[in-house]
C-alpha cells in the first residue's frame, strides 16, 4: 500500500514555495505522494477572499524540489478545460518531474460556482460527455501521434503534440466520483484507478469498511479483461501514531485499497493551513 498527503490549492497552500515545502517533507519522511486540489473559487461563499494557485504551477514547484514521490491533482475537472492546453501541462509536469505525475479527473465542483460562475455549462450529462470526450483526447494527446477527432464537443484538425509524456503509454489515470453513484466508478474501471468520495463520509471521514468491500467488487466487476494493474485510492485523517492509524487504514488495505490518501477534514480550521498539514506530514504515514 501507498500513502499521499492531500492539500487544497488554496490559503497557505495558494503559494508554490509552501507546496514545495510540504513535498520535500513528505518526501523526507516516507509519504509516496503529494496531491493538489484543482479548483478555480471552490465553494464562493466558505472561502470567499482567499488566494488560489494554480496546481500545475503549484506541482511544478513541488516536483523541482523533489525527487520520489508521485504528483497529482485531486481532482481535475476535464469538462472545464481545453483538452489540448491540459495534455500540454501534464505532459510538461511529466517531463520535470522524470516521469512521476498521476492524472486524476472528475466531473468537479460545487457545479454552480466553479461553472456556473464563469457561464459554462452546469448540466451534469453536458459535463460527462466533455469529460469522456476530453479524457480519449488526452490519451491520444499523450501518445505523440497525430490526432484527428469529430466529436460532440470537440475538432481537432491534424494534431500532433510533442513531446509524448515520459511515461508510455501515457501517465496513470484515476477517475474521482461519489460512492454509491454508479456511473462514475464504470468510468473509473475503464482506465487506472478510482478515486471514491463517499456520501456516508464525506472529506477526510475514513469510509465504512462494508462500503468499501462493496465499492471493490463492483469496479472488478466492471474491470475489462487484461485491464492491467488497478489503484483503489481511499483517504482521511487518521492518528499521528502509526500504530494507531496502521488499525484504521490495514482492514481497508485488505479489502483492496492500494492507496491511503491522507486529508484534513473539510469542515475542519486546518484544512488550508500549513502547521497543521506539516505535523501530520513530518509525523510520517501509517505502519503497515
């Protein structure tokens, strides 16, 4: 199993030189990944007057300062962005960081603000069909061939962006929803990894441990044949003392988690501040 530590991309952690501080602790102490929250104003009224970064600059510090852990975002909302101008970052933070970006997408939100906001559309199936239709461009972006596409959302005319990633075929890519929604983890199943919140244990709650045996059997259920390696990737806030959190986290370990995200709770008054998230990072992750 493999343990990340998760921060918003915005308070403390809107500055690319204290997410770059974070990642080298992260890295000193034994964590195998650091990821970033990718949004624009979040929820408009909670975090109303607090500055955001941009997470491919923020992972782009991050990866200049390290050398090990795997780099991300959790999670991008491909329905928002131009597919090119995204396979051209990830492709870019793929080449700084020598091959260790994992690419998380998902549909985002709340909705209204970081869509409605800007007059995108907020219509969920609107945004599922440009996020399917972005993730195949993507992949095919990555490959360093040439690409053409007629799609419902999209064209692309006789396109080839260089250079490929470094990882070949292409970066892992895991797929974030809310758990019981199927149609999310169907997604999910079709490429890498699932990244589950839960409906019953919201952000940094740790998952009921019948929902997560139950969550596994529906996504190898749904799993292609020869799909390859697979990552369930669950998290929270678990105790400072790894023998405490090793009790927490090994029975999701044996129900087929591979990842341990470690997040500060939501609601909490640490969730974007840096002491807080750096005594849990420097305490080191759970003993397994």
């Amino acid at each position: 199993m493999r343990f990340s530590i998760n921060i918003p991309n915005f308070g403390d952690f809107a500055d690319p030189r204290t997410v770059a501080r974070v990642a080298v602790a992260a890295e000193q102490a034994g964590w195998d990944g650091l990821f970033v929250w990718d949004h624009v104003v979040h929820d408009k009224a909670a975090q109303q007057g607090k500055p955001f970064g941009d997470p491919w600059m923020l992972l782009t510090a991050a990866a200049l300062a390290t050398s090990r852990i795997r780099l991300g975002t959790l999670v991008t909302p491909v329905a928002r962005r131009r597919p090119h101008q995204l396979a051209r970052q990830v492709a870019t933070l793929d080449a700084v960081s020598g091959g260790r970006v994992i690419f998380t997408a998902g549909l985002g939100g709340p909705v209204d603000d970081e869509y409605g906001s800007f007059g995108e559309p907020t219509d969920p199936r609107v945004l599922a069909e440009l996020l399917d239709e972005g993730l195949g461009l993507l992949d095919r972006y990555w490959s360093g061939r040439a690409v053409d596409h007629e799609g419902p959302h999209h064209r692309v005319r006789d396109v080839t962006l260089l250079p490929a990633t470094v990882q070949r075929p292409r970066p892992p890519v895991w797929i974030g929803g809310f758990w019981p929604n199927r149609p999310p983890m169907r997604r999910a199943a079709r490429w890498d990894g699932a990244v589950p919140l839960f409906q019953s244990a919201r952000h940094g709650c740790v998952p009921a441990l019948a929902e997560v045996r139950e969550l596994v059997a529906y996504l190898r259920a749904h799993r292609p044949d020869g799909g390859g390696a697979f990552d369930v990737v669950l998290g929270g806030a678990t105790p400072f003392d790894p023998e405490a959190a090793r009790e927490v986290i090994a029975p999701l370990r044996d129900a087929g988690a591979t990842w341990w995200d470690e997040r500060q709770l939501q609601t909490g008054p640490g969730l974007d501040r840096l002491a807080p998230v750096l005594r849990r990072v420097e305490a080191g992750p759970p003993a397994l």
